[in-house]
C-alpha cells in the first residue's frame, strides 16, 4: 500500500507535466492511424499498371503480373475464363484498417484512468475527473474520424481499382461476338432518339469501329443487319415527315 501511494502522490505532484505529455501522446496516436492508409503500396502498383497499359497496350499481361497477389489471381482466372470482359471477372477487395500503436493507447489509458485513483486517495481535485471524461470522449473523437477517414481511403482505392479495370477493358481485344452485341446495343440507341443525318452518320462510324470485316455467326449478322434497317427506316419516315 505504502508504494501504491508513493506512485499516485507522485502522480498529483507532477500532474501539469504528466498529463500534458499524456494528451501529447494521445495527439500522436490520432494523427498516426488517421494517415495511415491500408491501400498505400497496393494504389501505387495499380496506377503503375493502369499508366502502363495506357502506354504499351500490347504488354497488358506483363504489367498485370506485378499486381498484389489478389488481383494477379484475378487475372489468372480472367486469361483462363475466356471472356474479353474484365469487369466480369475483377472484383474489388478491402482491406482491414487495422489499428497502429495499440500498446501506447492501453498505455495512456491506464495512466489515465490512475488518476481516478489520485482523485479519491490524495485529493478531491475534480479537475481529475473533467480531464477523464475529455479524454474518453476525445478517443471516442478520434475512433469516429478514424472510420471517416477509412471510408475514404477505400472509396478512392475503389476508384483506383475502377480506373485499372476500364483500361484493361479499352486494351483487350474484343471477340467478335461481343462487337456485334455492342454494335446491335449501340445502334439501338441512335433508334431511339430522332433519327437524322447526324444520327446516320454515327450509324456509320460506329459500323467502322466495330470492324466491318470481323467475322460473325448468321445469327449475329442478322441482329445488326435488324438493327441496322430499323435505323434506317426509321430516317426514312423522318426525312418524309420533313417540310421540302
């Protein structure tokens, strides 16, 4: 007993200094966990590969293998599914933001919460209990931030991801059964809009972007060719509609 109130007198008559190191402490740890962002190294590499491919298009598969191991396994299966869609295979993975310098935070706690003791076997200062409960709601604070401040680092790793997937999408190559769905889907949507010269016209480069020479099943021909002759019926009944 005799130590137990050496140690709290010894906490009542250095209190200006210890406390002040001790809210300190507490600054740095906020400031420490709220910078410190899980998607860090994994955003680098993502932007790397993404301004890779953006360049050298044809080394899509190189750039992809420096990848963290969870996506380099998405790309694997992508390679092997089949597909020239990545969004069908890519999926998004978060990350636990995990807690730095838990040590030091049980640390402040417990010296912080020896004052209650101080308080009620050296002195009534209530000073000890103000400062309790500003440091509880200051932690209380600073977890609250910290999960803002997560969200926000997995929302813009998300956009990360995204920008990665679309580029990989805009480098591979396209099967022809996908040109013609997108060729069939693109034309139906000039169809339902008034159907003009502008509208043909985009009719037309649209058939040029989609490669008018790819090979194509009967059915996929007569998809485009149905949507195609729609269009254009559709521009004939418009221009006759038109005062000479």
């Amino acid at each position: 007993m005799y130590y137990v109130m050496r140690i709290l007198n010894f906490l009542d008559s250095y209190r200006i200094a210890i406390l002040s190191a001790l809210f300190g402490a507490l600054v740095l740890f906020a400031v420490v966990n709220w910078l410190y962002d899980p998607y860090r190294k994994q955003n680098k590499k993502l932007r790397v590969c993404t301004k890779g491919m953006r360049s050298y298009p044809s080394k899509a598969a190189l750039y992809m293998a420096r990848l963290p191991e969870d996506y380099r396994r998405q790309w694997r299966a992508f390679v092997n599914c089949g597909t020239d869609k990545p969004a069908l295979v890519f999926e998004f993975i978060p990350r636990r933001k995990r807690l730095l310098a838990p040590r030091l935070l049980i640390a402040l706690s417990v010296l912080m919460s020896l004052y209650v003791a101080v308080f009620a076997a050296v002195g009534f200062n209530f000073v000890y209990v103000v400062l309790q409960i500003v440091f509880w709601l200051a932690l209380a604070l600073i977890f609250c931030i910290d999960r803002v401040v997560a969200r926000r680092y997995t929302r813009r790793a998300k956009r990360t991801f995204g920008q990665l997937v679309a580029q990989l999408s805009a480098v591979v190559p396209k099967k022809p059964s996908t040109l013609a769905e997108d060729t069939v889907t693109a034309l139906n949507k000039l169809n339902k809009s008034e159907v003009d010269d502008k509208a043909v016209g985009q009719a037309s480069e649209i058939l040029r972007r989609k490669g008018l020479n790819e090979e194509r099943t009967v059915e996929e021909q007569r998809r485009i060719n149905l949507a195609l002759n729609g269009l254009l019926q559709a521009y004939a009944a418009n221009a006759q509609h038109k005062p000479v």
